[in-house]
C-alpha cells in the first residue's frame, strides 16, 4: 500500500482504525506499544508534505556502494521535543529551506539524513523529515516504533524532534504553525499513551543515560541551547494544554467507538 494512501488530513478528534494500543499495567506506553495493521487509511496527519513532495533527495541518505551511512533504528517513544530551524521568517519557499537543511544534516553533518522528524511551516504544512520506510506512519515502524533522528545529542532514540521553520527568538509563531503542530502532537501523544503535561525520566535504550525532562519539552530541556526560541518556549505550557485537550477529544471518539 502506498504512503499516499495510507494518509489524510487530520480532524478535531481523529479515530485510528487499524492501530492496536497494548498498554502496560500502568497505563503508560509499553515497548512496542502499537502494531499498524495492513488496512491503515487513518486521517493521521493534517496537510503532511511527504518526502517526495518536498523533494528529498534520496540519494543523499546512501554512501558510495549504495546502502544506507544511518540505516533505520526503531525505539518506543518516550518524549516529545520541540525546535527552531532559525532560518529566515516569512519564507517564500519552505520547501527549499527544508532541503537545504537536509543537505545539511545528511551530507555536510555526515548524519545520514535529516534530523528532524517532521517540520513545520509557517503556513501549517507538515514536512515528513527522517526517512522510517515506505508503508507506515511518517516516523514510525510496522510496530509503531519510531526511528531515531539527531536533534537532542546523547538523547535521540526514543525522542521525536518537530522543528518549526523560522526564527522563534524574533518573531512568535504563527497560529496557523501552532495549530498544526498541536494537532501533529495530539496524534503521537495518544498514539502513544503519552501525558503531555507530565514530566518523566527519559532513558536512553541505547546506552542507559537518563534525563528528567518534561515529557513535552524543547530542545533546550535537553542540553544547554536557546532553540526552540525564546517565542515558541514561552507559549509551551499553553501548547501542553491545547495538546492535551486534544487528546481528551481523541480518547473520548475512540471510547464511543468502542462502546
């Protein structure tokens, strides 16, 4: 099945047909929490530019002999975190920024691919950013596993990176920007089974390093830095709130559906 089909645009309370939450006895996420089933033409993500349409370069993920320098590595996700490109405001081709920092990230920083895992626009638009296979949802494995990327150094696996486009230490994000990225984090955190507003002990499953971070956080929560931008950060603990209302309104369609 195709990546076109299996995506549309995201409502006010999505339902998820075709994705299986198995929870711990908690109530939080277990390893492997999801399995994406074969028949996934969920609404998922609202006005997603997949990496085709932006124009991603797929050579530059590979080496000289043609396999991958970053092959794919899945983890449970455990944190949500949040950044600013710092490129220019008001950009007459986000597209093309996006690439730019792809070339970046993948090439020049010798990372593979791009950091991220999704971007956002000022105009709402959501770019698929690192590259997790062809049939699942942007980010994730068939497991519902999401790939590690390189946004939070020492912290990357398990934790999902959305980057807005522009320069958040000059100027706020636009609403259109926030209502995307509300909307985008709503998804994952009840996909996901995630508190938006809780704070947790991140672990690295890679090497063990732990980190007590919020569980919705930026990328300055991680390490010492002024991204996600003065501007974006000061407005996270609304966006907590406007995310977890979300969440509610999806936990409340998927109850009725079940009933």
């Amino acid at each position: 099945m195709s990546r076109r089909a299996l995506l549309g645009v995201l409502g006010a309370a999505v339902a998820v047909p075709g994705v299986s939450a198995c929870l711990s006895d908690n109530g939080k996420s277990a390893a492997g929490n999801l399995v994406f089933t074969g028949n996934r033409t969920s609404r998922l993500v609202r006005n997603l530019v997949t990496r085709a349409e932006w124009g991603a370069d797929e050579s530059k993920r590979l080496g000289a002999d043609g396999t991958e320098t970053s092959p794919p590595k899945f983890f449970p996700l455990q944190a949500l975190t949040l950044h600013h490109t710092a490129t220019d405001n008001d950009d007459p081709d986000p597209a093309a920024t996006v690439r730019r920092i792809y070339a970046e990230h993948a090439v020049d920083n010798d990372w593979g691919d791009i950091g991220y895992h999704f971007l956002v626009d000022g105009e709402g638009r959501v770019y698929e950013g690192r590259f997790s296979g062809d049939d699942t949802m942007p980010a994730h494995d068939g497991h519902g596993n999401v790939v590690t990327a390189f946004h939070t150094s020492g912290f990357n696996s398990g934790n999902l990176g959305i980057a807005l486009l522009g320069d958040l230490d000059a100027r706020p994000p636009t609403d259109a920007a926030l209502e995307a990225v509300s909307g985008l984090l709503a998804v994952l955190a009840h996909m996901h089974r995630l508190d938006p507003k809780a704070h947790i002990t991140y672990k690295n499953p890679v090497d063990g390093a732990t980190k007590k971070t919020p569980t919705m956080g930026g990328h300055r929560d991680w390490m010492e830095s002024g991204c996600p931008g003065g501007l974006l950060y000061g407005r996270l603990d609304a966006l907590r709130a406007a995310v977890s209302e979300r969440q509610a309104a999806h936990a409340m369609d998927e109850a009725g559906r079940r009933a």
